[in-house]
C-alpha cells in the first residue's frame, strides 16, 4: 500500500558492542562485535554475541545489540529506540565490568520540532578498576525520567556546566581541561568563535558527572586516569542538534599496549522528509 501521509520518515540507527585499534604490541583491529543497523524504512534488527577475547587485551562474556524504529502509536510521530550491551567487560584484567548498557530512545514528532532523546536503561553495573568499586555521580537531567525528553538545549546547557566544572576543578590536568575547553559557556572561554555549543554544531558532555572510589590513579569529571593502563572515558555522549552518539567506554591505551577501544556504543539520526 502506497503511503498517504504528507511526510516520509528515514530511519537510521546502529549499535556495536565492542570494538577498537591497536597499535603496539601489534598494529591490529579489534574486531566489531554485535555491530547492528537499523533498515531505512524502520522495523527491528538485533544481534547476539557471545564470549570475545582479543589477545587477553581486551575480553567480554557476552554482547547484544537491537535497533528499531516504528511510527508511534495516533501516527502524531516516529520513534526509534537503539540498545547495545557488554557483559564481562575486561580491559587488561584492570578495568572491569558486570554489565554495561547504552540505550537511546528517541521521539520525533510530526510537525518537525526538535526530537526528544531518552537515556533510560543506560547503566553501569560492577564497574571496578584493580577489582576496587567504582561509583559514579550520574547525571540527573540526563538520567531523570522528565515526560518532555532531553532537548538540544538541555545538552548544551549540561555539556557547558560539566566543563566549567572540570576546568574550576584545581585537582585536574591540564591536559584534561584541554579536552573540554572549547565546551566552556562563552564568558569563561577564552575565544567565543570556538566555542562549538554556541555555533549549534555539536556537543560533548557525559551520563557521568563524578567519578569517585578507592581507585588506583586519578579521577575527575568522567574521567579516569590509571597508571601503566591509560585513560578511561565513561557514558560520552556526542549530540548535534538532530543527533547523537552514546559511548559508555572509551578507552585511551597508554602502556605496554597502545590503542582506542570501545564499549557500549549506541547511534541514531533519523529524520523526517520534508523537514517541516
């Protein structure tokens, strides 16, 4: 049957569970793991994975992964939903993790205002490093359970606040201000024309908003700094105005083994046709 509304809508979505580069002590790839797309016209997929070990570098029990897009219930709109998750996540026998899941929702509503993103059911379970528990501040905008949804300006407004914090925080490198830099609100930036969040191109800020425990190295902001390990980045999230990307972990290897991983990593960016 032909279509009779006046608008199209393309779906697109994706998940992996695990995957990443090497480069010492070996170039290598890590291969994707449970990696998913959504078809364009909408409709399920999902992908189950099971025990993964790469080298003994990085390892999981288990991954799945699931997209799917529909139009909502009254046809007053799209929605689109994307989950990725790592069970017996192990980096180096240092990092470890019960459970970890990456979970987007997102409503597009018919009349082409700006959609509303969801995080619920994104979590962290067991998270330890050197077997100790990790506990984590979560975000509460982002993680709240508000009817309305996160919009674009609830992102930059959280993006800019994690910055200003990390950069007030006299603890922290300089090299991590560095990375958060051009995310501080224009007043406490050092030059307004980088400043991305006022441009409305895009955005970086975090599920996480403090990480603390008896962890060996240093923590600040939702970051972790391990020694002879690397750098470890928790629940990144990477929005444009009409789209986003969930990293739960990110890891920069800096030891005897050097490389980017990833973990958890959920995608979408749907749209409607016209626009308006």
């Amino acid at each position: 049957m032909q279509a009779v509304s006046k608008k199209m809508f393309h779906y697109h979505a994706c998940a992996n569970a695990l995957g990443g580069t090497l480069d010492t002590p070996t170039t290598t790839i890590v291969p994707s793991q449970a990696s998913v797309s959504l078809p364009q016209a909408g409709g399920y997929a999902s992908q189950q994975g099971g025990a993964f070990n790469h080298e003994n570098i990085i390892s999981c029990t288990s991954t799945f992964t699931r997209v799917s897009g529909k139009e909502k219930t009254g046809k007053n709109g799209w929605s689109n939903q994307v989950t990725s998750i790592v069970e017996g996540f192990n980096i180096l026998q240092v990092v470890t993790a019960e459970r970890i899941v990456s979970q987007i929702t997102v409503d597009h509503p018919d009349d082409g205002s700006a959609p509303r993103h969801c995080f619920a059911g994104s979590h962290f379970y067991g998270l330890r490093v050197h077997g100790k528990d990790v506990n984590l501040t979560m975000n509460p905008t982002l993680l709240g359970s508000s009817p309305s949804g996160i919009h674009w300006k609830e992102f930059v407004s959280i993006g800019e606040d994690q910055a200003a914090a990390l950069e007030n925080n006299k603890a922290a490198p300089e090299w991590a201000k560095e990375r958060l830099k051009w995310m501080l609100p224009p007043t406490k930036s050092a030059s307004k024309s980088a400043n991305k969040s006022e441009k409305s191109e895009y955005v970086l800020c975090s599920l996480v908003d403090d990480v603390s425990g008896a962890i060996v190295g240093k923590s600040f902001a939702h970051y972790l700094d391990i020694p002879d390990i690397g750098r470890i980045f928790l629940g990144e999230v990477i929005a444009y105005p009409h789209a986003l990307q969930l990293t739960m972990v990110r890891a920069e290897l800096g030891c005897h083994v050097n490389g980017q991983v990833s973990g958890a990593v959920a995608n979408t960016n749907s749209s409607s046709m016209p626009p308006h």
